[in-house]
C-alpha cells in the first residue's frame, strides 16, 4: 500500500456531474432546437447497446474491481492501491470511458444531437480537470509501478 502523498487531488469537478450536466442541456436543447438523428425505435435500441456496454460491460468491473481493492472511488481522494485487474488492463480511465459510451447511449435514446455535439468539450475538459491532476497524483503515489502501468495501458483505448 502507498503512503498516502495528499488528502486530496486537484480535480476540479466531479466527474459524473461534468457528464451530465451537459447531457441535460443537449437534451433542454433538443426540445427548443429539435434534430431527429435516429427513428425513435433504432435509438432507443442503438442507444440503449452503447450505455449498456459502457456502464454494465466497462464501467461496473472497474467499480467492483476498485472495490475489492478497497481503494477509493472519489477522484479527490488519494487512492490506496493500484488497480490494474478488470477493465483496467485495456484503459486507464474505464470509468470515464463507461460515462462517455454511457453518455453517448443516453444521448442517442434522447435523440439529443446537441448533447452529442458538446461531448468533446466535455472529454477535453474531463482530460485537463480530472485526469491529469489523478495522473500526476498517482505518480507520485506510486513512482515506478504506475509509470509501468501507464507504459503498457493506454489512457483511453
């Protein structure tokens, strides 16, 4: 177990509400400006796969993964252990990447173009806010370990 270097990490905001947020205000916008992207049917199939692989087939074993290791799920939280099992092994980020297909699939069932189009500003901001600052937080929690880790598994896919 690492020392733990800092009570807390630099994030700025809370992950789950830097998803949605957005999500919300596509959708507010859809009903002033709508866009039908998909027939209802198709996105509520189309889009109901996506959050359904990103939540439950990503972003759940990263959870019970993170759990098991007793390690914390707050990003302003220094983190106790290195998780590296589960999702982990193919991305650094398997929550962030379950909230992104999570927020594609929802936006999809919604037809909410506009929420679609504000994605990147949110993945752009969830990169400087939340990522980098857990990133350098885990280097310097965990030195050589996390180095290798990030050396073999990339931060998205």
């Amino acid at each position: 177990m690492a020392a733990n270097i800092q009570d807390r990490v630099q994030v700025r905001i809370h992950p789950p509400l830097l998803f949605a947020a957005p999500l919300v205000l596509g959708v507010l916008l859809g009903l002033l400006f709508p866009v039908e992207l998909l027939p209802v049917g198709t996105a509520l199939i189309v889009g109901g796969g996506i959050a359904g692989l990103g939540f439950l087939g990503i972003g759940m074993p990263a959870f019970l993964a993170m759990r098991r290791a007793r390690t914390t799920l707050n990003p302003n939280k220094s983190s106790t252990r290195l998780v590296a099992g589960a999702s982990f092994r193919f991305t650094r980020n398997p929550l962030y990447l379950g909230m992104a297909l999570g927020y594609i699939g929802l936006a999809l069932m919604a037809n909410a173009l506009w929420s679609l189009l504000l994605l990147p500003v949110v993945l752009v901001l969830m990169h400087f806010l939340v990522i980098l600052p857990e990133e350098r937080n885990l280097e310097q929690q965990f030195g050589e370990e996390y180095r290798a880790y990030k050396a073999r598994v990339r931060r998205w896919l």
